[in-house]
C-alpha cells in the first residue's frame, strides 16, 4: 500500500475520531430520550447560554478594543520604553484563565495584599470579585494578546506610504486610520477576535472560581445528577461553538482577498509631545493589571506559606514536595500528548497540503470543530466511548486515555502548524530524490524531516503550553495516582488553601512563559 493511501485512510480514521464528541451528544441525548425541547425552554437554559454569549460578546469587543490600542501604541506612538513595553504585552498569554481568577481572588481575600496596602489608608473589608463584571475582567486581561501579537505584526509591515497618500491629500489623522489603516488591519484584528470569542464561550475554571452562570458551569455540575440538562447544554454549546467556526472560515474567506500590502519601510512614529505621558500611563496600567497585579498576589500568598512552614491550617497549607512532583509530571504529560498529536496530524497535513480531496477537508473541518468545543465536553464524550469497550476497565483513567483526550482538543492547533510545515519543503526536492532512485521512508527521513522539523517542533510547542493550561478535561480524565498542576492549584482553591494555590500558580506560569518565549516572543521583532 502506497504512502497516499495510507494517509487517505488515516484521514477517514481521524474524521471519525474527531466525530466522537459530537456523535456522543447526539447519541446520548437519543438514548436517554431527553426532553430537548422541554430543557431548551426553561429558563435555566436561557440563562447560562444567554451568559456565555453575553459574556463572550463582551470579552470579545474589549479584548479587540484592549489588543488593537496596545499594539497600535507599541508600534505607531512615541512613547518613552516602546520597545520594553511591546515585549511584556503578550506576556498575559503565559496565565491560563483559572489562574488569573485564582490571583485577583487571592488579591481581595480578606489577608490578601490589597487589605494589607490599602487599610492604613482607612478602606475596610473589599468587596468579593465574582459575576459578570469579574469574569469580563479576567477574561478581557489575559486573553487580549490574542489579538494584540497579529495586530501589531500587521501594523509593523503595513506599507505607510497609502497613509501617507491620504495625509497629503488632506486627510485628517482620525480620517486616514478609519479609512486605510483600520481596513489593512481588519483581518488580524477579526480573527483574534473570534479566537476569543471561542476560547470564552468554552471556559470553565475562570467562570466556576468567579460564580458567573454559564453553559460550561451547567455542564460540569449537573454531569453526575441530571445527565439531559448537562447533554442538552453541551449540544447547545457544541452547535453555538461550531457556529464560531464557520463564521471564522466564512470571514477567512472574504479576508484572503483583502489589502494586504507590506513594506520593509519601518512606519512613521507619531509624535504625542506632552500626551506621550498620560499614553504611556494608559499602557503602564493595563501591564500592571494584566502581569503585576496578578504575580504580586500569587507571591504574596505563596511567601506567607513559605514564611510560616509550621502552620498547616487553613490558607497557609504548602507541600513544596508534592508542587515539584506535579511540575514533573505535568511537564512530562504534556510532552508526551504534544508528541502524539504531532505525530497524529502529520498524515493529515500531508494530505492536505501534496494530495487535497474532499475527504481530507472534511476531517480537516471535524479537527477543526474538536477545537471549538470545550475541554469539559471532549472529557466526557472520551469517557463514555471508553466505557463502551469490552476492555473498559483496562483503559479507563489512564495516561493513555488522557493523552486521546488532548489529542481531540488540540489536534487542531497541531494540524494547522503541521499543513505550513509541510508546506515549507519543495516538491521539486521529493521528485529530485525519488528520480535519483530514493523510496518512499528514504526520501522522508533524508529530505524532507530535516526540513519540516521547525515546524514540526513549532507545532508540538503549541500542543505543550495548552496542555499545561488545560483544566476541565485534566480534571475528569487524569490518573487518580497522577498529579498534575493545573488540577492541583483547582484542588488548592476549592479548598481555600492560597499559599498552596499561589506556589502552583506560580510555577505553572513560570513554566508557561518560558515556553511562550521560545515560542512567540523569541521569533518576534519588538522595535
């Protein structure tokens, strides 16, 4: 059997796979003769789904609004520090959203920081962060580089000489960004908007730390109890989530045809004079929301715990042990998983990119719709196909069960680095050697690995620092006997333990941005 074929069939394979999530809901909700329509007209349903829309809507907006100033200061505006300013924005990317909430919980707790800066200064007990309002923070802060790392990559090779030609033409400032640049930058912008929007309607940790009801929280808790309701809102959420999908291809579309003029010109700089200060003030203050505020809560809770080893009651309990454990087992769980999906995707990729057909764009699209849906939705549907197996107790809660789990959820993100990896070796090089007589695994190990391997490891870099991040699918799926620490810092929150929390916390972020240096900030021209 020949290379294509194997991969054809390996694509089929993949498209089936990646169908089980959604297959599971609608099979369930057959066989469990749900009521969906009765479930889709309480209120209790309105309510969550009108919540996430709401708040991915909102988060959205602010997220675009929040990435697109920050990435048009860093690169257009004079102010003082630009470059040392342009390097930490994307920074925020390296907090996983439960993270974030566990922070600004942690900053407010009675104890915490803010009380012990700001009660000499007369202010009593600090009101409790949760709702709509503190999920819309959080949310907002550490998911805006999302939109702020292509925006500013677009503003910086954007050719200013169109600016330029409104300008002379009489053209006021706010006229010539409405009218050129907000239309080159459009796409960069809308896209991570959408990513955004994606990413908020399938949270669970930042909105359960934060009590803001929302489809994924109705999920989780009424997963064991009401199985329908808990079916019925993740079908709601898979159909609104695949919605965001082909909206996002829908808008790729129409974007492939859009301004896309770039110069190796750098772009003019505005001068600001005096409002170069207040500029760089507005700058200054997202930072210390988005990185100091956050770091100096986790630090503080953890130091006290350090400070206070002998005391194992309430918020000061600290296993530093059982911290490094964890970080040794997350690391090397997460190196595993993005091992795996990169190998998984690699056929696939191939496929799309030397032999596209139908098929391959269809279990392209399934890839794609794992990546819509949330991790607490892949975790159960993975779970019930487990428990259908005559060998289910082989299986079940194992690390290779959790490794599938990551592979359905971040396939996509390993698919799409792998298509440009794949992409980035000639084809002129395989007919060159397979004239000179090399077969098939020859050509592959000799020729084309050595040049997808940037790509390749690019790719599997992604799949690790979501891995990580990842809570609800960690949280269902993980070995019992397996620490790992996204769901120890859960564990440590609900427990109220916050120097524990704190210490983990800080350790996962670490790590995270080490790996978001290597991958993103490293390959990036800050000037």
């Amino acid at each position: 059997m020949d290379a294509g074929r194997l991969c054809r069939l390996w694509g089929l394979g993949l498209g089936v796979f990646f169908a089980a999530p959604l297959g599971y809901l609608v099979y369930e909700n057959i066989r469990l003769r749900s009521d969906v329509l009765g479930i889709l007209g309480v209120w209790r349903t309105w309510g969550p789904l009108r919540n996430s829309v709401m708040l991915a809507a909102a988060v959205s907006v602010a997220a675009m609004i929040v990435g697109t100033t920050m990435a048009w200061a860093t690169v257009r505006l004079d102010l003082p520090g630009r470059r040392f300013w342009a390097a930490l924005a994307p920074l925020p990317l390296v907090f996983p959203t439960f993270v974030g909430a566990t922070a600004f919980i942690a900053l407010l707790a009675r104890g915490g920081l803010a009380e012990r800066l700001l009660s000499p200064l007369g202010f009593g007990s600090l009101p409790r962060l949760q709702g709509f309002w503190a999920a819309w923070l959080v949310l907002t802060l550490f998911t805006y580089p999302y939109v702020y790392l292509p925006t500013r990559a677009r503003l910086r090779h954007l050719d200013p000489a169109y600016e330029e030609a409104a300008r002379v033409l009489g053209r006021r400032p706010a006229a010539v960004f409405a009218t050129v640049t907000l239309p080159a930058i459009r796409p960069a912008v809308s896209a991570g908007g959408l990513l955004v929007c994606l990413y908020t309607l399938s949270d669970f940790g930042a909105v359960e730390l934060l009590r803001y009801e929302t489809l994924t929280r109705s999920i989780y808790a009424n997963r064991l109890f009401n199985r329908p309701v808990s079916l019925t809102h993740g079908l709601l959420l898979g159909v609104v989530a695949l919605g965001v999908v082909v909206l996002e291809r829908s808008l790729a579309r129409r974007r492939s045809g859009s301004f896309a003029a770039t110069s190796a010109r750098p772009p003019r700089l505005t001068d600001l004079g005096l409002w170069r200060w207040p500029a760089c003030a507005a700058v200054v203050a997202v930072l210390l929301l988005a990185l100091v505020a956050p770091l100096a809560a986790l630090g503080y809770w953890a130091g006290r715990g350090i400070a206070n080893p002998g005391r194992r009651i309430g918020a000061f309990v600290l296993d530093g042990a059982g911290v490094a454990t964890a970080t040794v087992s997350t690391v090397a769980v997460s190196a595993v998983a993005a091992a795996v999906t990169v190998l998984v995707m690699l056929p696939l990729a191939w496929l799309l990119v030397r032999r596209p057909s139908l098929g391959a764009s269809a279990s392209n699209l399934l890839v794609t719709a794992g990546f819509a849906l949330p991790g607490i939705v892949v975790a159960l549907a993975l779970v019930f196909w487990a428990l259908q197996m005559p060998f289910a107790d082989v299986i079940y809660q194992t690390l290779p069960l959790l490794v599938a789990g990551y592979v359905l959820l971040f396939g996509a993100q390993a698919a799409n680095a792998a298509q440009a990896a794949v992409g980035a070796v000639p084809a002129r090089l395989s007919e060159n050697a397979r004239t000179l007589g090399a077969r098939r695994w020859r050509r592959l190990r000799t020729v084309e690995m050595p040049l997808m391997t940037p790509g390749l490891l690019a790719a599997g870099g992604l799949v690790f620092l979501s891995v990580m991040k990842e809570l609800p699918l960690t949280l269902l799926m993980r070995p019992t006997n397996l620490p790992m620490l996204s769901a120890d810092i859960w564990d440590s929150m609900e427990s109220f333990f916050l120097a524990q929390a704190g210490l983990e916390s800080l350790v996962l972020v670490a790590a995270s941005g080490v790996l978001t240096w290597l991958l993103v900030l490293r390959r990036s021209e800050f000037a």
